[in-house]
C-alpha cells in the first residue's frame, strides 16, 4: 500500500509531516509512505531518523502551494508544487491516496481536475468526523460544495455510508438529513426535494436531523450542503471554545473554583481529547478515482500519524471501489449529470 | 404601555405565563398586562396572587392553537385560538406588541398575515439573542425564511442593527455575514450576492462571519437566511449539551474529580446561566406592524417575567417605527417587492 503524503502541506511543514509519517510507518509495516516536496528539506527532516529506507520515499517537487493562493489558478499554474505533483502520482496508480494539510480549496479543485471523479458522482463532497456522545457521526459535505442540488445531497448519503461501513465498521449505518423540523415536507425547497431521493435511496435513511440532534448518536453520516456542513464543522470549533471559555473565567474569579479546577484536571483533558482533531485523522474527499484526504491546516506529527492510519483504513476497506459500485446501483436519481 | 400576552401557549401555561406577567407588571409600573386566552383557567391562576388589577386584563379566547398544528390551517380555523384573538388586537392597535411561547410556525403565519408587514420589508426575520464571549449577539434570520433571497439578507441587517440600537442600546452595532470563508467572493450564490447588497447598506458591516467566528464577539448582529440560522441556534444547544454531558461523565469516572465538580459548582452554575434561554427572554419576529414576541416553549415564569421586560424595551426604543424608517432609507436592493 502506497501513501502519497504532500511534504509541503500545512503551519508545520515539512517538519511535523515527515515526522508523522515516520511514526506510522513504523507502526504499520505494510505500508510505503511517498513524501513528496522539496527534496532538501525533507532530507533535511529525515536526517539522524532511524527508518526503514525501502519504505520511505522521496518524490522531489519545487513548488508549494499556499493557504492564501487562489485554488483553480494554482493548480493550473502551480504545476510543479508538492499538490500538483502528489495528485499525478495518485492519478496515475502511483499510490493508493493522497494526503495534504495544505489550502483545501485546492485540494478540492485539484482533486476533480487531476484525480476525477468516478463515473456517475456528480459532485465529491468532503466527508469529516465530528465527535457526539457516544462516538463520532460523519458529515458529509463539510464544504466542498457551497450550492447543491438534492442528487447531490443523496449521493453524499450513499457515500458516506460506504465509507463508515468500510472504515468504521458500522454495519449499517444510519443516514440522517440535517433540516429544520422533524418532519419530511419541513425545510428548504433543497432539503425537501432531498428528503424524497433519500427516501428511495439504498442507504439507511433514518430521517431529517435537527440542530440539536447532530451530536446526539443518533446518526452515523449527516448530510447537507458544504454551505450547512462548513458552519457547523466551524461553529463546534467556536462554541467549544466559547464554553471552555466560559469554565475557565468562572474559575479564576474564585479561589474556591481554582482549587476545584486542580481536581478537575483529568475531566478537562478528557474533553478536550474528544474536541480534538488530531483523534480524527483528516477529512475525505469522497466520490474521487482515488483516496484524496485532508489533514488539518495545524496538524503536528500526531495528527498527520492519525491521517495516516486512517488513509490505511481507507485503502483496505476498498472504499473508492466500494464507492462506485453504491453509485451505480443508486441510479441518478432522476437527474442528468452535468459536466463541471 | 399596552403588552399582550398569549396565556395558552408553551408548555407549562396557563400557568407560567400568567406569574411571569404578574411578576413583570409588579417590577414595571408603568405596563399593562393583557392575558388572552380561557378565562376559567386564567382566572383559576390569578386567584389567590396580589396585583393590581388596573394593569391586567383578560381576554377570553377558547380555542388553541397547539404545537403540531399545520401553523397556516391553524391561523385560518381557529378564529377563537387565543393566538389569532391576540394578533388581532395587535393589529387594531389594542397593545404594542403580542408575545407567545406557542407554536412558532402559527406565528410567523400570523404575523404576516394578521399583523402584516411594514411597507417596503420583503419577509419577517426572527431575531435571536446567542452568548458571545464577552456579551450577546442577534442571529437573524432564526428560522422564519428557509429560502431566502440577497435582498431578504440585506433588510435582516437593517432590521437587525435597528433592534440592536434600540434594544440593547448598542451605538453603531456591527453587522456580519454568516459565511463560510472570509472574503467578499467566497461562499454560496446567495451570500455572494448578499455581500455586495450589504457593503452598500445603511450599516456598519464588517463583513463575513465564519462559523468559529459567530461567538467571537466581534459582532452584534449576524445575519444569514433562516435554514442556516435554524441550524445555528439548535446546534449550539445540542453542543452545549454535548460539552457538559461529557464533563459529567468524566467527573462520574473519578472520585479525585469527584470532590473537584464540588467546588467547581459556582463555575457550572455560570455556564449554565450564560446558555440558559431564560436570561434572553425571547426572539423577535422582526419586520411586522407591531411587536411579535416567541418566548420558548418551556418558558416558566421567570422566562415570561424577561420576555415581557425586553418587550417593554422595544416599545419604549420604539423599534417598529424606527425599523419603518431604516428600510425606506435603505431601499429595495434592486429588487422588485414581491407579494406574498
């Protein structure tokens, strides 16, 4: 198995990318790991590391990508960044996956110029997992998309159902719709066309998901616009914020607290592990002729080992395949696929 | 001051509603109270309590409207529902404005149908006060429009930072855009198109909010169409949930943090007070010839006594008049008024 990891990509590249994969390459002896970027800095990071050499690889490319480049021109003009390069090698079965902590936007473009999508998938759409109470429920689209129709809404449902069933081993996972209200005729003009696709659509669809029942458990993949999905992945982030915040100025204000705060240390660890990313891996562009993840803009070394066992998990679950044969046996869902 | 009360609506009224209006008429003396709804039961929940009774008065309605009504059969059938009879004495100018805890759709469908809509104003918004870090924030639209146009956007602003000003007593309120990604060409076509209808209005706009960005204080006022501010207002809920849930269990686990979660109670009782809707009294329906009030369903009668102290603030800002003015100022947005 072939990981083709974008050397470039992210706030601690190359340093927390090539140390990260190290790590996973060291826990995982039947995976080869391809970095790819500026060859004299990630040997500069190799160096002193102690390795398997048959099992690391360096694919050399001079260009980098950056957060503030605009996504459609970089990857046309950009051709020799560690993006560019990396996606060729995946687009031309020179590796199973692709992962960068690099401009999402890019990513996102590239992955539909370079990669392509598989046939009969109208848009590939970011899947990403949010932590709930009992587990993690995947929202799927988380941004890729903006503007949606409902086919694409309830391809995003069969997709992401393949993907926890390959690599999170729920068996049959429950799809929900996040809407307003409970009931089908509830929602946008969007959502309620969706509900009725979904309906029909050969995945568990366990109904609309509200609000406040994101997180609940009661959902293994929640569906939506990338518009809906990208203000929920970020206002969790802002909230969380928001209320350990909150905890934390209550504590100062009273000494009584402060001492409770030194007992409480452990409860405060526990959640901010369930809030953090680097548990997570990255998020998947699903729908694409190959795995093409994203890994956190921040991620350390932690992070992109977590990405990197979960793009494992992603090859040996088979899911682009696995993806394709869900497709087409959901139909188009009475609409024509448009070129993009 | 004339303030309408629906005594039926919300789980625990009669009841609740009538103590809170008690309690509020008590704390103002310079309000009227008007309960409507059945006058047995009201009057059951008025005996035995000391007031004035120059200051409250009943208005027998014996229907209601409950909470899985069709909210558009319900306001044209139940003719006697103590919704209807109450919106009606709003719209003769019998009160300033009508408050209810009741079925939220009758409301909306009542506000525009019996209340209608101030000359100029493209659709009702609801406008909904969430914790920041540093104070509160108005979410508008909550969840009156699914689907909505630039232009509806654009009024919400206005609507908004007028309620702000007169309300929360907010000098020049900062007006943001819920967005997904910071510059004026991200996000979907709606807010695209938003952006450049909201730079040219009469308000300070700052510009996009972005999820992690919509508890930040750095607004007063944020604005998106009401399927994504639906979303917003019930995520934070369940998110709240989520973050305590899981600082419960952690302590549970742990007799170490057991002793800890005593004296962390005081900073506990802060964080719950800050996401307690009881504080905020209740959401706005923005854009009507009077003041249309939802106070949450299970409003107990601290929750009335708040609603119809910030009711009181919005006859006194005379917000209606005010927001008559800013939408004739600021114009149609280049689109034509559409009849609904």
């Amino acid at each position: 198995m072939k990981i083709i990891l974008d050397a470039m990509g992210g706030d601690n590249a190359p340093g927390s990318v090539v140390r990260g994969a190290l790590d996973a390459a060291r826990a995982f002896e039947d995976i080869t790991v391809v970095l790819v970027g500026r060859e004299e800095a990630v040997k500069q990071e190799l160096a002193g590391q102690a390795y398997d050499q048959s099992r690391i690889e360096i694919v050399p490319a001079d260009e980098v990508i950056g957060m503030c480049d605009s996504p459609a021109a970089a990857i046309r003009k950009k051709k020799d960044s560690s993006m560019v390069v990396g996606m060729n090698l995946l687009s031309r079965g020179e590796g199973e996956i692709f992962i960068s902590a690099g401009n999402t936007g890019a990513l996102v473009t590239g992955g539909t110029l370079i990669v392509r999508r598989i046939d009969g998938v109208k848009r590939p759409a970011i899947a990403t997992q949010l932590p709930t109470r009992t587990g993690s429920v995947l929202l799927v689209d988380a941004g890729a998309n903006a503007d949606c129709k409902p086919s694409y809404l309830a391809q995003f449902g069969v997709m992401g159902s393949v993907y926890m069933q390959k690599v999170m081993d729920v068996g049959e996972p429950k799809v929900g719709l996040v809407n307003i209200g409970g009931e089908e005729e509830k929602g946008s003009m969007l959502t309620q066309a969706a509900y009725g696709l979904m309906k029909e659509s050969p995945v568990k669809f366990v109904g609309n998901a509200e609000g406040r029942d994101l997180l609940s458990g009661n959902f293994d993949v929640i569906v939506c616009d990338g518009f809906t999905g990208n203000i929920i992945l970020k206002f969790l982030e802002g909230t969380a914020g928001v209320i350990m915040g909150t905890l934390k100025e209550s504590i100062l204000k009273s000494a009584m607290s402060k001492v409770g705060a030194l007992f409480m240390k452990s409860a405060f660890r526990d959640l901010k592990k369930k809030f953090d990313y680097t548990e997570y891996g990255g998020a998947l562009l699903l729908g694409l002729r190959g795995g093409v993840m994203k890994a956190h803009g921040s991620s350390d070394a932690k992070a992109i080992a977590s990405a990197v066992k979960m793009a494992r998990k992603f090859i040996v679950g088979g899911v682009v395949t696995a993806i394709g044969e869900s497709i087409e046996r959901a139909g188009d869902f009475g609409e024509e696929e448009e070129a993009q």
